[in-house]
C-alpha cells in the first residue's frame, strides 16, 4: 500500500491539527496552565498517532519526522512527571519545554512533507459514506445509546447523548473504513455483493481509505476524551482496535471461531454507552456487553450460510465451510439457548419491561432457530439472520425505556 503521491487533505489537516496542538500545549505549559495544558495533549497525542500510523503503512516519507513527534511527544509527557515529583524544579521545566518544542518542530516537519508529492485522486464522496458501514453502525449506536439510558437510570442529557453518539460514530466509522482496506483482498473474491465495495473495485485508493478510517479513529478519542470521560474514549479504542486487529487482521482467516472471540468488538458500544452516562462501569454495562457477545455467532452464522461459497471461495474458514451446514445450525441453536436464557436471567437487573421483552422477543428467535435446524434452507436463514437484527434492536429499545417508564 506504499505510496509516492500526496497524502490526502484529511491526513494533512490531521498533521496541521497535530502541530497545533503541539503548539499549544508548548504555549500552555510555559503559562504553567496546569490542567488545560494537559488537555491539550491529550487532545493531540491522538492525532498525532493517526500521523505515525499512516506513515508507517503508506507513506514511509514522513515516518522519520513523525516517529520522532511522536516519541518527543511521549518524552515530554514522561518529564511532565518529574516535574509535578521534583516540586518543578527549574531543570524539570526546562526539559518538559525543550522535548515538547522539539515535538512541535518534528510536527511541523510532517506538516511540510505532507504537502509534497503528486495528488492522487480521492474518489467519490457517497464511497466514503459507504466505508463507515452505515448499516451496521446504526445498530451499534442504538445499543450504545441503550446503555447510556441504562447507566443514566433514565433520560441522559441530550447533550451529552449527542456527543457521545458522536465519538461513537466516529470510532465504529473508522474501525469500518479499516476493515475495509484490510479485506479489499478477500472482497475481490466474494461476488459482486463485496467485490464492489469502494476499496475492493478500486473506485478510492487504498491509501486514502486507510488515512480516513484512522482520521475518524483518532477524532473519536479526541471527541469522548474532551467532552465526555477519558474511560469512554479508552473503551470505544478499545472495540476498534480489537475489531481491527484482532478480528480483522487475525480471527477471520485464522479460525472457523473467529466470530464467536472477535463478536466482543461489536458489544462494546453498550459499555461505552454506559460508561458515558456514569464515567464508570457497573455490573448492569456487564450484562448488556454479554448480551451482544452472546447474539453474535447466531446472528452472523446464519448470514454465513448464506454466503457460504462465497467465503469458501475466499479461503475464509467461516463455520458452514469448515464444518458444514449441520453442526453450524446446531452452534446456532445452542447459543441461541443460551443467549435467551442470560437475557431473561439478567432481566433481575435491567427490569420487568426488559425482562418482558426478552422473553417475548426470544421465544420467537428460539422458534426460527429451531426451524432453521430442522430444514436448513437459504430462506430459513435469511428469516433468522433478518429477524436477529430486530431482535438485538427491539430487546435494547426495552432495556432503554425500563428505568424511564419504571
């Protein structure tokens, strides 16, 4: 994915973005601003990751400026330390101020580096709505909002649902948008349903898609960290990177169970719901993260089975390939048991409207996942795997509305 040409518009503001804060945060310490003075770092430490980690992948001109920004960075971070240990000390402050200038003029370096090479096309806008996965994220952002209502014991203040919605958008938008550089291979391979998909057909350059998914990353922890809690940006990282990395980059060509350990990135959008609302975790963020964890494998196995070939095609050991149609639909019943039994033994927890609603809700997926084992056909499945969509969104719709009408 090496390129020559000019790093696109969003990584450069990103570097400006970097350098700025770099600039600041050098302003605020000699004004011994204390608290904002960090928060300015805070705020640009992300974006300077997104630098260091576009450069390492695709842009190896800029990776000696960048690692030495980064790295100053950290250096400055490390003596902020020894000065708050030392009592600031005169020598302390002076070499937090010099590793932190040199920092900004590492920064700096990126920035005119980046506005070198030859342009490279970006591509149509509409695709880089399509690599953020909208589809999916709306899912993922009603269960994160579900676990703010559930953490608030209520209606959260709009403005910070808003927000936090935000960071979270952003976070599975750029998890998605990687997700979609790293699969572009396999993609090709599976049919036009995939084989169409912005990175895979070619319509945006690898590179740029890579420089949007880690832009978007990046914004999110700036995002949640400043305006909401440092724990909810710390989480929502979390889901993405281990969405990207482990899943991604590792799972999903390594073992016919890799939706069952990488379904944890898609259930923690309820905990940073949750976390968002209480700056904090409680058993109650638990219990929603394990009712995702536990809807993945049947929900995902039953759109395997649609697309069987096409995942045998791309050398993906995806359970109906490996071990075929009948031990999946068992594997689908089993979770499915097991899932609606937790859901209705949390509902101790999350209330009776919940409680309800998951015994309603899950008798009827019991029902479909039993059909689908007994006569193992593609519109079985497609009613199952359609109807888990509605299950996951209705059954946090009650867990929401609990503690507000109770």
């Amino acid at each position: 994915m090496r390129s020559n040409g000019r790093p696109g518009l969003l990584l450069r503001l990103t570097a400006l973005g970097a350098a700025a804060g770099a600039l600041l945060a050098v302003l605020s310490a000699t004004l011994e601003l204390g608290r904002a003075h960090w928060g300015l770092v805070l705020a640009a430490f992300p974006l300077q990751l997104a630098v260091l980690a576009a450069a390492w992948i695709a842009y190896r001109r800029l990776l000696v400026p960048a690692a030495a920004a980064t790295a100053l960075m950290l250096a400055a971070v490390a003596s902020g330390g020894l000065v708050a240990w030392t009592g600031e000390a005169g020598w302390t402050i002076v070499l937090h101020v010099g590793l932190a200038a040199g920092a900004l003029a590492a920064a700096l370096a990126v920035v005119a580096l980046s506005v070198r090479g030859e342009p490279v096309a970006a591509g149509p806008w509409r695709d880089y709505v399509t690599l953020t996965k909208p589809r999916i994220m709306s899912l993922l952002l009603l269960t994160g909002a579900a676990g703010m209502f559930v953490g608030a014991q209520g209606v959260p203040p709009l403005g910070e649902l808003v927000v936090a919605m935000t960071g979270l958008a952003l976070a599975c938008g750029g998890a998605s948008a990687l997700n979609h550089v790293m699969d572009a291979d396999i993609d090709r391979l599976m049919g036009k349903r995939t084989s169409s998909r912005p990175v895979a057909a070619g319509r945006v350059p690898a590179p740029r898609a890579l420089e949007f998914g880690l832009v978007l990353s990046a914004l999110s922890f700036v995002v949640l960290a400043s305006l909401i809690n440092v724990l909810t940006a710390v989480l929502a990282l979390v889901g993405n990177l281990f969405y990207v990395v482990v899943y991604t980059g590792w799972l999903k060509r390594s073992t016919p169970q890799n939706i069952v350990i990488g379904g944890a990135a898609g259930a923690v959008p309820p905990v940073v719901g949750y976390a968002a609302a209480t700056g904090s975790l409680a058993l109650p963020a638990l219990w929603l993260f394990l009712i995702v964890f536990l809807w993945t494998p049947p929900h995902f196995w039953a759109l395997a089975l649609l697309l069987k070939e096409q995942y045998a095609a791309a050398r993906v050991p995806m359970l109906p390939v490996v071990r075929g149609e009948r031990e999946t639909t068992r594997q689908i019943l089993l979770y499915s048991l097991g899932m609606v039994a937790f859901t209705l033994v949390v509902g101790l927890s999350l209330g009776p409207v919940y409680t309800v609603a998951a015994g309603t809700l899950g008798l009827a997926f019991l029902w479909l996942a039993w059909q689908l084992r007994r006569d193992t056909t593609r519109t079985r499945a497609l009613v199952l795997f359609h109807y888990s969509l509605a299950y996951l969104a209705l059954l946090f719709v009650a867990a929401a509305l609990d503690p507000v009408l109770l």
